[in-house]
C-alpha cells in the first residue's frame, strides 16, 4: 500500500507544495498497510527556506491512499516568521 502525502498552500487558491518525499509509509512512523480501527501516530517534517516570504497562510495537509482518495484532510493555520 502507498500513501500519498499532499501539502497545498492557500494563497487566494490553493498551490501545491511538492516535497521530496510524498510517500508517507516512508519515515512518518506509519506501519503500512493501515489496519482499520488501530490508532497511529503520524509524524512530518518540511523544511521552510529562507527565500520563502514572510506571510500568515493556510496549509492543506492530505494523506491519500493509492487511488487518490482522501484518509486525512486538515487545514492548519501556519506562520511563516
């Protein structure tokens, strides 16, 4: 099973942030295959540049399954200083 992880920024529309790794059963702490009804813990990290602007935004953060279906969906409010 992959899991795909999907960052977009909402800057008046949403844009997508591409990471260098999108598989999320690779160094996130999953344990792929998901088992329905088990609980995990979910870690990510992205490095923020210092050529990034300075700006309050709106992150998207998905994990989809292979067929591109949504298995998380959050919008988390970020800073960038």
């Amino acid at each position: 099973m992959k899991l795909i992880f999907d960052i977009k920024l909402f800057l008046g529309m949403f844009v997508p942030f591409k990471l260098p790794n999108q598989n999320a059963c690779v160094e996130s702490g999953l344990e792929c295959p998901l088992e329905k009804g088990k609980a995990y813990k979910y870690e990510a990290s992205f490095p923020v540049l210092k050529i990034y602007p300075k700006l309050d935004v709106e992150v998207k953060y998905e994990l989809k399954n292979s067929k591109k279906v949504d298995i998380i969906c959050v919008l988390i409010p970020v800073k960038i200083v």
